[in-house]
C-alpha cells in the first residue's frame, strides 16, 4: 500500500484511535486542500451532505472545492460522538463567512464507515446553518491550519 491507499488509524477502533481519527480528519478539512482532503475517502467513498449526494474522489475533490470557494475563513471543530469496530460518529461546528461578509456558525453531525485501511468509505453528514454576528464567532485560530491543540473543544465553548 502507498501512502496515499492507507490512513491509520485502522480498525477496530478504541476510544484513543477514535479520538485520534476525527482529529486527523479536523485537520485535514481546515488545511482546505480538496485533492489532500479526498485521499483520506476510498476511490469509491458514497458520500450525503446534506441535500447532496456524492460517490468517488473526483465528486469529492469537485465539492469541497465548491464549498470552500463561498465558505470563506472556514474554521471546523469536531468531536467523537460514538464509535464501533470500524464505525465513528462525530458532531462538529465550523464558522464561515461569505462573500458579502456575513457570518455563519454551521452545526452537523457525520456518520463514518471505513475500510481495513483506514480510509472512509461512506460519510453521511446532516447541517445546518446559523447566521451570527462577526463579535459572536468563537474560532479564531489562524486561517487554513489546524486548530492549535490547546485550543477548546465543542464542549468547552459550549456548543
């Protein structure tokens, strides 16, 4: 396997790998390289965001770069929700603006399968979007990184 066909941690999950998994896939989305972003899917990944429904790394790489193009300074949070042998459920916020400036906390949900190599091979996710004041955002780390590590949780902004 090259880099690119395997992403540990693999199955079966504990708690920490779990952990460590939604923290990897964090990362990645803030970095907003959608080719990057799409080689932790498997080439077939069956994707629901919302509305939308998606299958294959191509459909991915064409809508995160839709996304990211009027979801602008996007920060994401998420957090481990549950997890089974080769299953993770996640609940996540990220705050966007548009292009007229406007603010956006948006609210979800994710439920993830993966394969023996740890690449996701279904994402079903369900949004929803909250319009907020500029002074209301709580996500200020630096544009296109990760979240610093001692930055708070979900859970620590009370979310």
């Amino acid at each position: 396997m090259t880099v690119t066909e395997s992403r540990p941690p693999f199955p079966p999950f504990t708690r920490e790998t779990a952990i460590a998994k939604v923290r990897v896939a964090e990362d990645g989305w803030n970095g907003r390289d959608p080719a990057r972003v799409s080689l932790a899917y498997t080439p077939d990944s069956r994707w629901r965001n919302r509305s939308e429904f998606l299958i294959g790394r191509e459909q991915i790489v064409a809508f995160l770069t839709r996304k990211w193009a009027v979801e602008l300074d996007y920060r994401l949070i998420k957090e481990l929700w549950a997890f089974e042998v080769d299953r993770i459920a996640v609940r996540f916020a990220y705050e966007w603006h548009d292009v007229q400036g406007r603010w956006f906390r948006s609210y979800g949900n994710e439920n993830w399968a993966f394969d023996g190599s740890g690449l996701m091979r279904e994402r079903h996710a369900s949004i929803n979007d909250v319009a907020i004041e500029a002074a209301d955002r709580l996500f200020h780390w630096n544009a296109s990184g990760p979240r610093p590590v001692d930055y708070p949780s979900l859970n620590d902004f009370g979310l």
